[in-house]
C-alpha cells in the first residue's frame, strides 16, 4: 500500500465541485421551483441521508459560519449529530444550537419555529425532489408537466383525497405552487411548516444528491399551499401546549412513557424549547 | 411523572463505531486478515467492489472490504465516496481489448476458432460439493501450457462480422468524447455511451435478474455468447506535454459479447445484432448480463416495442446503483418521526370526525 494520508479540501469538496454546485444554486435562485439537474458527487454518508443538503452546505461553508443541522426539528437526533460532525471536521466551522444565531441551517423534515430573518440560509435535505413522481414515475414525462405547467394531475389527487375521504390527506411533502409557476415539492416537512416558506426573509436551498436536483426559494418569494376554495389548506394542529415549556402553535413529537398508553406532547424544536424553558417558561408536565 | 429529553447521541454514535471496531476484529487470539490475503485470496469479491465501487485498485478494494466486513455493497460504496475525491488527472486512450493477454476466452458460437478456445481459471465444469480439505492449508500449483496463447485473438464477433453477418460496431459520427456519469447527471433519452457506463457500474444482482427476466419471458432477443474474454488490457494516455501514449499500467477486465436476434431493415441485408459487457477483474457474471441487458436497451434503436422492464432505460438505469439503491432503501432507519406523527394526528382527526357524524346521526 503506498497511499499517503491526504488531507481534504476545506468542506470536503474540491473548489471545483463546489463551483458547479453554486451554478446550479444560482440557477435554481434565478428560477425560484425550478430543479436544476446538477451533477451530485458521491459523499461519505448514503444517498437518502443528506447528500445533497451536504453538498450545498459544503458549497456555501466558509470559515466565518456559524452551522446550525437539524433532524425531525432538534440538534440532537443522531443524523444530525452526524452531520455536524462531518463539518466541524472538513471545514472547522463554528457550529451552534441556536436557530438566531445561525447563518446556515441544514435541516431534514422541519423547518425551525424560530422566524427565520434576511441573511440566514436554510438548506433542506431533499429525499425526493419531483412533486409528481408518485403520479407519474417518468422524468421525461415530469419534465414535460412542469415545462408546460399542466399540474392537472396534482389537482386531481388533490380532488380525489376530498371525493373520498373529505379532506386533503397529504401531511407532509405538501405541494406547493412557487411564484406562480412551479408546483414543488417542500420536501417532508410537515404542512404544518409550509406557512413558513410564504415570503420567507431567508434563502431557502433544496438539495436532492441521489436525485441530482437542486433548487431554491429565494427571499420574499409566494409560496402558495394547493388547495381548493371550499377546501382550503390548513396547517395541523395539537390541541395541548408543549408539556415541557407550555408553547403552543408549535409542532410537536408524540413522547411514548408506558404501555398502557400514557404520553405526553413536546416541542419538535429542541432548540425552541429549551430556549424557552431557560426563560422560566413551563408546560404542565413536571420536569427533574 | 419525570421526562427528559433524549440527549447524547454523538457519544452513542462514537460507541457504535468502537463496537464495530471490535466486532471486525474478531477474536484477538485469531490472526487479523491482512490486505494482501483479501487481495490475493478473496479476489473475485475484490472485484466485484472495483466494479461496482467504479475504481480500479485492488489493494484498496481489499481495504474496503476489510472495512467493510466483508460486505461487498458497503465496501463498493467506501470506494465510490474516495473515488470522488480523487482528481482526474487524464483520460485514457479507448481501451484495445483486443490486445488484452489473454487468461480465459470461450465462444459458445464455433467449436473451435483462431486462437481456439482457452477455458483458463474456470469453475464451468467443476463439481459444487465443499471440498473439506479446503478447512486446511496447501499449496496447489496447475500445469502450465508447453506454448503461451496467441498474442491477439480476433473477436468472434469481428469474425462473423467480416462475413458480414455482424451488425457494425462503429463509434458514432465524429467520434465523441464518451459522456461521464460521475460529472454529470444522467438524462434522458440516455445514449449508450452513458447505459454502458451505468451498467458497468451496476449491481450484479439487480443485473443479473433483469438479464434473467429477458431470457426467460420478459424480453426476446435470443442470445448466443459470441465470445468472452478475460485478462490484462494496457492503459494508456497520452500527456499533453509529451504529445505521444504511455502505458501507464494494465487493468484485468472480462468483456462479454453477446450475439442476439436478427435484424435488417428493408432493402438491407438482415444482420445479427450485438450486446455488450465489460466489467473490471474476473466477473463473466455481471458482464455477461451487462450484454443482455445492454442489448435490451436498445430496442429504439431497432424499433423493437418496448414491453419488457430491461428494456425501459429509466427503470434499468434510475434503479440500477446498489449505492444509490442501498442508501435510500436503508434511508427508512433515519428518524422519521416529525412525519409519522403527521399522519397519527390525521387518523385520529378522521376517528374524531367519524365520532362526531354517528353521534349526530344517534341524536
């Protein structure tokens, strides 16, 4: 064996890679829903656990970031220990659990209660980034749908979850008409956070590494929930305050305690929480 | 009633990866593996993972594999991820493989032909019963050959071609630079420069079932094994500076031509038509199903109808990468619970509903 140890470019990629990522970022910014196909490299991690957020984070990172990942909404799940990790090693960032304090947030399936203010990215982890794959496995003919913007087929679905079960069943993954003129796929937030991308102060970057798609909704862009006029769409909603800090109108994480059916609800935002526990804030479940 | 919310996961992370440290190693009593035991001893799975791990290295291979535990899609994945890490420096002359050195060729199309046929390291023809000797140590050495092989074996295929009974096998129109996956995205239609490099890279299993599905009913391009070879093949490039090629080393491949159905549009004459499979190391396996499937997915090109799953290029290609593949089946272990509770909360606002509705109906 006569491989010497090599050390790794600053975020893990070349300044090659990385400046074929910011093309295709720049594309995507320019086109607001639009995916742009770009050509996704192999990272350390599967595909399907975050390989494209990476590369747009790896892409963007610069010594003077303050990282933020998430996972299910708290720093603290394993894949987004993980993820961290992998950058406080490649790129040596200052890393922090603080939504506000944050310039780059990668996330998987929330997006933070915290508002997001102008300057701050969000990168979103994208499993599957065509929002029409489920009614049409094809690329080519996807391609075709959002070129001539014939989005029939996602309104029947629409129609047909209402015909059948009286509701629009779609709970995450909401679709999601961008500018006016691409239907996009928020990735697997829940509904509960697609208010959250109507004119967002924040960038907000998608990254699908397996898929190689990339694409963006830049700052102050409409980011309309399909809906119907008498069915309109409505975010979920959890009757009971987080029983830790007592917030409400925050998503929340179903906490098994026995079998026989006891649970409480908490925040999904770890960070939320614990921010608002630190003021002296409290939910009705006793804590130790 | 006291909760706390779950923290340390990083140090749990570090304590798994110490206990598969461990758990590789094995019993410290027996001794640990060495790289060139893998290399050497292990071969055909060292291949499997420069094929399908897209880099051409066996003593990285073999460390993959170490890595790995053995398991070759996991080791395959360790190679890609240092493979796109590493520059590309050059780019190889188009490979002759018919100045390959020759270490195994048959053809199942001629009983015997120029160069004849070389059965070399083959298990074909032996008996599969455990050969329990095999628990033990030898060192078994073969007989060699009185004269060495022909130095160039004409092609089967080249050789029915030059009766003109072959399909050609010409570069396209100005010879293009072939496409890179590995630097672009895959597109559609894909051209077959980019179908044989993903199916090159391909899992042999996911290969080696759709060539079985076009075999047996779900595709209809009867094969003949025209020719397959096994041996070294030189590399070379040519640097700009010097203008001229070098060998830069030699690459063991297989390549598998496949001799299939007959096609001829009218006023030409019918001809055979070709699949085409090549694979690193010694993998008649993948690169004979590589030929099936390669020839499958060219039905356009012969506007043969396409009924049949190996002869959809977007659901061969798109489904065909055990990396890609295994990292989105194996996705589902991530926590998944933001989502989940999405949907528990939707079924007990429908239960709820459909409470409300039978007690109206009751009242």
């Amino acid at each position: 064996m006569t491989h010497a140890p090599r050390r790794y470019n600053f975020g893990y990629l070349d300044e090659g890679t990385k400046r074929m990522v910011r093309r295709a970022l720049l594309k995507a910014v320019a086109i607001p829903g639009y995916q742009v196909p770009f050509g996704s490299r192999e990272m350390p991690i599967p595909y399907g656990w975050g390989t494209g957020g990476m590369q747009i984070t790896a892409s963007l990172i610069t010594p003077g970031d303050r990282l933020k990942v998430i996972d299910q909404g708290a720093d603290d799940t394993t894949n987004a220990v993980n993820i961290r990790r992998f950058f406080a090693k490649v790129a040596g960032t200052a890393t922090t659990e603080a939504t506000a304090e944050a310039t780059l947030i990668q996330t998987r399936h929330r997006i933070p209660e915290t508002p997001l203010r102008e300057g701050q990215t969000l990168v979103l982890q994208v499993p599957q980034p065509e929002p029409m794959r489920r009614l049409e496995p094809r690329e080519t003919e996807c391609r075709k749908i959002h070129a001539w913007g014939e989005y029939g087929l996602m309104h029947l679905r629409l129609y047909e979850s209402v015909a059948q079960t009286g509701r629009i069943t779609i709970n995450h993954s909401y679709p999601v008409l961008v500018n006016g003129r691409y239907v996009m796929s928020p990735t697997p937030i829940p509904r509960f956070d697609n208010p959250k991308m109507e004119f967002s102060a924040a960038l907000m970057l998608f990254g699908a590494g397996r898929e190689r798609r990339i694409y963006a909704l830049p700052p102050y862009t409409s980011v309309k929930s399909l809906d119907f006029e008498d069915h309109p769409f409505t975010p979920q909603q959890f009757p009971d305050p987080c029983a830790l800090c007592g917030a409400r109108g925050v998503y929340q994480d179903e906490i098994l305690l026995d079998d026989t059916g006891a649970k409480m609800f908490v925040c999904s935002d770890s960070d939320f929480c614990a921010r608002r526990r630190a003021e002296g804030q409290t939910g009705p479940a006793p804590q130790t | 009633m006291a909760y706390v919310p779950v923290k340390g996961g990083e140090a749990a992370i570090l304590n798994a990866l110490d206990l598969v440290a461990e758990e590789r190693r094995g019993d410290p009593a027996d001794p640990e593996l060495t790289l060139a035991q893998i290399r050497t001893q292990q071969a055909r799975a060292v291949d499997r993972v420069m094929a399908e791990g897209s880099l051409y290295d066996p003593d990285l291979a073999a460390l993959a594999l170490k890595q790995a535990q053995g398991d070759a899609t996991e080791a395959a994945f360790l190679l890609r991820a240092y493979r796109t890490t590493l520059e590309q420096f050059a780019r190889a002359r188009p490979l002759e493989t018919d100045r390959m050195a020759i270490r195994r060729r048959i053809s199942a199309c001629y009983k015997d032909l120029p160069g004849g046929q070389v059965l070399g390291p083959s298990v074909d023809y032996s008996h599969r019963m455990l050969d329990f000797d095999l628990a033990g140590e030898g060192a078994p050495t073969a007989p060699r050959a009185e004269a060495p092989v022909a130095a160039q074996m004409p092609r089967v295929p080249d050789l029915v071609g030059n009766e003109g009974f072959m399909e050609p096998s010409e570069p396209p129109a100005g010879d293009p630079a072939p496409g890179d996956l590995t630097r672009d995205p895959l597109a559609f239609p894909a051209p077959r420069d980019i179908r044989l490099q993903n199916l090159a890279r391909a899992d042999e299993g996911f290969l080696l079932g759709l060539a079985y599905s076009t075999q047996r009913g779900f595709g209809s391009n009867h094969p003949y094994a025209g020719e397959i070879r096994m041996g070294e093949v030189p590399v070379e490039v040519v640097p700009e500076e010097l203008g001229f090629a070098i060998e830069i080393g030699e690459v063991t491949l297989t390549e598998s031509q496949m001799i299939t159905s007959v096609k001829g549009a009218s006023g030409e004459n019918p001809k055979f038509t070709r699949g085409y499979g090549l694979a690193f190391g010694h993998c008649e396996r993948k690169a004979m199903s590589m030929a099936l499937v390669d020839r499958a997915l060219r039905a356009d090109e012969f506007a043969e109808e396409p009924r049949y799953p190996a002869q959809d290029a977007e659901f061969v290609l798109y489904h065909s990468d055990n990396v890609e593949s295994s990292g989105f089946v194996q996705h589902l272990k991530l926590p998944h619970y933001v989502d989940f509770q999405a949907e528990l909360r939707m079924l007990r606002e429908m239960r709820a509903a459909r409470r409300a509705t039978e007690q109206e109906a009751a009242e």
